[in-house]
C-alpha cells in the first residue's frame, strides 16, 4: 500500500509540473497571439485549449511514468541477475574449495587407511610416506591433535562464554545508555585486535606468570601450556560473544520486558529468565561463532602452548591443536606425493567436517528455541 502510495504521488507531482508549465507557455503564447491578431481571441477558445493542455500534460507524465517503471523493472531484473550471479560464484568457489580439499584428503587415505587416522593415538609426520614406495613409517593419529583442539578451545570456550554473556546482560538491561555507546564500540575494536598480540601476552606475561606460580604451589607447569593459549584466546573471544549477545538481547521486543515489569519481576530475573530466553537463538549463534574461531586459531597456540603433538588432557602440559598441524605441515618446500604433506588436507576435511556437525546442532538448537519464543 506504501509503494502504491509513493508511485501516484510521483504520478502527480509529473502531472502538476507538466500541466503548470503547459498553462504558462499557453498564456504566454495567447497574450502574444492577442498582440498580433487585430481581434482578440474568443474565451471559450481559450478554455478549450486550457483543457487540451492540461490533457497533453496528463499523456506525457503517464508517458513518462510508464517509460520510469520500465526502466525501474529492467534496473531491477539486472539486479536480481548480478545478485543471482554473486551467490551461484560463491557456492561454486565453496565447492571448489571442498572439492580440492576431499581431492587431496582421498589421495592420502589411499596411503593411511582411515581407520588409523581417525583412531590413531600418535602423531609424528616427520618420515614422510611417498606415494610411489611400497612401505615406509610415519604415525598419523588424529586423536591428540582433537584431544588438543578440544582442550584448548573448551577451555577459551569456558572463560569467555560467561563473562561475555554477563557483559551483554550489563549492557543491554542494566546500564545507562551513554554508557552503552561508549562500551560497545571499545569492545568492537577490541574484536579486531590481531592475535599475535594475544599471543606476545601469553608469552610474556601469562605463561612466566603460570610458571612462578605453579613454583610457589609445588605444582610443575610446563612454559608451553594448553591453560595460558585457553586463557588468552578466552580473552580474544570475549568481545565477540559480549557483542553479538548483546544485539541480540537489545532485539528483543521491549513489550517483553514491560509485562514481565507488570508481574512484579525485578530487573534481574526479567534479565534472566525472559529476555536471555528470548534472546538464545542469537546467543547460540555468537557462541557458535566463537567457538568455531577458537578451533581456527593458529598463532596463540603456537607461542603459547607450542607444537607438541600430545595426548594428554591436563592444561598445564603442552599440546596442539588441528590448524597449527596444518600450518607445520604445509611450511616450506612441499611435494604433494607424500603423506606428510597430503595429511594437511586430511586433517582440513575432518575439521571441516566436525565444524559442520557442530553448525547442525546449533542450527536445529536455534530452530528448537525460535519456535518456542516467537
């Protein structure tokens, strides 16, 4: 109905000036016809022709309307086609990108089985597997290197997931609004922070400082260790999830609010217990996000917890995770007919492939709760 609207005011604005520049060149042109004729014009003459002018103005705005929509539409059907284009070339380099990555991975389980990657409790890729020899030795677990993932991003996972919830919750039901336009943007530019700042941190500050206290408690922690990278990359993640949670506790309906006021609810548990409810699909999806930049980070854990390949599960050991493997592996003058360097693909497709997993299980999370909170 708005649109509607909008095109006949436009209609008529094209035909009040069409017929008001008529109506002057029409006087205009009779007071010159009065001047020159010996005899002046006859009125109904006059309003006769006010009328016709007024009529060509009408025909040509609609002419001119009608020849706008067409262009409108042709600007639009060019529109729908560049956008079109954009998604189809984004899908197919995603493919590709996939495609390239399973090429590759396939090319390796045809040197390792399989089964031994997957369940595999040592890795040690530094004797590479040629392709064309009949035996060789080489260990690709993939076990320590998840153990290691998981551990590190579980506990970055555990630091920020409840202080950046607690932010969000500060900022958008509890704090003033100057304080809000202030905050927010600082937590933004703190999103964007490089890591290999957070990791300069871990190294000379956090990780001594684990290690003079480990000292003092008669506790041995190792200088790389997976609870100062858990630590700091906590950090890193804290102003992403406080962000997005706290847009999505803002989108919330303020009406929500109001009638959980109504009730006799106290700010508190209308923050707790209606809006964080309310708000979990978006919250869900900030933690996702998370933690899915948490799998993916590389320079923290390579400063801060090193590149040992270890199974072990205490924090305080050195350990590795999937994308540092894959770094180490692809680094310097590599041939893609060994194993050694054919198991970075491998271990890209099994990342891309439990990153997948944990995308459905958050999608059907969002949909569950979506459907109950609308």
């Amino acid at each position: 109905m708005i649109n509607a609207r909008n095109e006949w005011w436009r209609y008529g604005v094209y035909v009040a000036v069409a017929a008001t520049a008529g109506i002057v060149l029409l006087e205009l042109g009779l007071r010159f016809l009065n001047v020159l004729l010996p005899q002046p014009l006859p009125p109904a003459l006059s309003y006769v022709l006010f009328v016709l002018v007024v009529a060509l103005a009408g025909w040509r705005a609609r002419s001119i309307w009608r020849r706008q929509q067409r262009l409108r539409r042709g600007y639009e059907q060019l529109l729908l086609g560049l956008f079109l284009l954009i998604a189809v070339v984004a899908i197919l380099i995603t493919v590709g990108i996939v495609a390239s990555v399973a090429f590759e991975a396939i090319a390796f389980f045809r040197i390792v089985p399989l089964h031994e990657f997957l369940f595999g409790v040592q890795w040690s890729p530094q004797i590479a597997i040629r392709a064309d020899q009949v035996g060789g030795s080489g260990a690709f677990g993939f076990i320590p290197l998840l153990v290691g993932t998981l551990l590190i991003s579980g506990i970055a996972m555990l630091v920020a997931t409840p202080i950046g919830l607690l932010a969000a919750i500060y900022m958008s039901e509890f704090a003033p609004s100057r304080t809000r336009r202030l905050v927010k943007p600082i937590l933004e530019i703190l999103a964007g922070v490089p890591t290999i700042v957070y990791g300069f941190f871990a190294v000379v500050f956090l990780s001594p400082l684990l290690v003079d206290l480990g000292k003092s408690l008669g506790v041995k922690i190792a200088s790389e260790n997976a609870l100062a990278a858990g630590l700091v990359m906590g950090a890193m993640l804290i102003p992403i999830i406080a962000s997005l949670a706290e847009d999505a506790f803002y989108a919330v309906p303020d009406s929500l609010r109001q009638g959980s006021f109504g009730l006799g609810a106290t700010r508190a548990e209308t923050a707790l217990q209606v809006v964080v409810p309310a708000a979990l699909p978006g919250v869900v999806a900030g933690i996702l996000l998370a933690f899915s930049r948490a799998v993916g980070e590389t320079m923290i854990v390579v400063m801060a917890a090193g590149i040992s390949a270890n199974l072990s599960v205490n924090p305080l050991e050195a350990v590795t995770t999937v994308t540092v493997q894959i770094v180490t592996l692809l680094t310097g003058d590599q041939t893609f007919d060994d194993a050694k360097t054919l198991a970075a693909f491998a271990l890209g497709l099994v990342l891309f492939v439990i990153t997948l997993f944990f995308n459905l299980i958050a999608l059907q999370m969002v949909r569950k709760y979506r459907e109950r909170y609308e």
